[in-house]
C-alpha cells in the first residue's frame, strides 16, 4: 500500500514485482483505507479473470489438448484470438492449420473455451460433421455439456441458430466452425 500526499481523490492497484500495489490519499482514514484496498483487489481480480490468454498461450492449450484428446495428431500452426468473429464461435484452415476464436469467448469458462478448442483441432483432422468428427470431440469429457453452454449462452443473447445444434447454419452439416448464428 502507498500512501500519497499529492493523490486526492483516486485509488489505483496494479500489479509490481510479484505483489499488489494500491495507492490511496493520506488523507483517508484507516476504514476508509481498508474497504478501498478490498473494492481495488477485487477490481484487479476481475480484470485478470478477463484478460485473455495471449496467442502464444492458445497455441500452448491447443497443443495440450491434442495431446490429451487426439493423439497429438492434431498441430496447428497458429492459434489467434478474431474480434471479427461474430457468427462463429472458432473456425479453422485445415490448409494451412490456423485456428481462430470468436473474442467473444474471453471471459467464459475455459471449459468452454477448451471445447471450441478441440472442435476445431478436430477439424484439422476430420473436414465434416460426420461420426468419425463427433467420435473424436466426444473424447472432451466436457463436450456436450460446453455444447449446451454455447447454445444456451446464444440463445439468451439473441444469437441462437434456427436448429439449435449449435454447430452451423440450419440445415448445414460440413462447415468447418462452431457457429452460433
């Protein structure tokens, strides 16, 4: 905690050499002092819960789950996070092996995260939405529960897919993306 006679009416908290740093005004009292040092750990708490992995980090837990549930078979070549995306939860280029995933994403469940990550691993093994493709996303244990997550979390912000599968437009069984449109 430091203290600052020139700070009048601002508290910050940031993060310096491994330790949480609050900076209040002198001129609180001890009460005062210990419910803003309380508000600011907790803001700085939230804002690190959302701050998303880095590329370099979804690049690492792509690989980490193709080792878990493909066999290491699946290596992509680049992992991104796309603002652009708004229809589709992850899309991937088999081609080339990229995977990218909605922005949308950063601040669900990494459960749900790690779902759509498997989904479009699996991709870069299997182009369709056939039983082989389903036969390998099923080995995330989460798989249709995160499923759910997704059609539900659609749904209620008024993004849903007419048939509900949450996999693609209605009446679409190739693509290769989770959408939600």
């Amino acid at each position: 905690m430091r203290r600052s006679l020139r700070r009048r009416r601002t508290v910050t908290a940031f993060r310096e050499n491994g330790r949480i740093v609050v900076c209040l005004p002198s001129r609180l009292s001890k009460a005062e002092e210990r419910r803003w040092v309380q508000v600011m750990l907790d803001r700085l708490a939230a804002q690190e819960k959302r701050r998303r992995p880095s590329d370099e980090g979804l690049l690492a837990r792509a690989g980490e789950l193709s080792r878990k549930y493909l066999d290491g078979r699946a290596t992509p070549t680049s992992v991104r996070w796309s603002a652009s995306q708004r229809a589709r939860w992850g899309s991937c280029t088999p081609s080339d092996g990229s995977i990218r995933l909605s922005a949308r994403l950063q601040g669900l469940p990494t459960w749900v995260i790690d779902y759509v990550l498997v989904h479009e691993l699996t991709h870069l093994l299997v182009n369709d939405h056939g039983p082989e493709f389903w036969a390998l996303v099923g080995r995330f244990p989460r798989a249709e529960r995160a499923r759910g997550f997704l059609d539900g979390y659609s749904h209620a912000a008024g993004t849903a897919d007419e048939d509900g599968d949450g996999d693609g437009p209605p009446g679409g069984d190739d693509e290769d993306d989770v959408t939600d449109d």
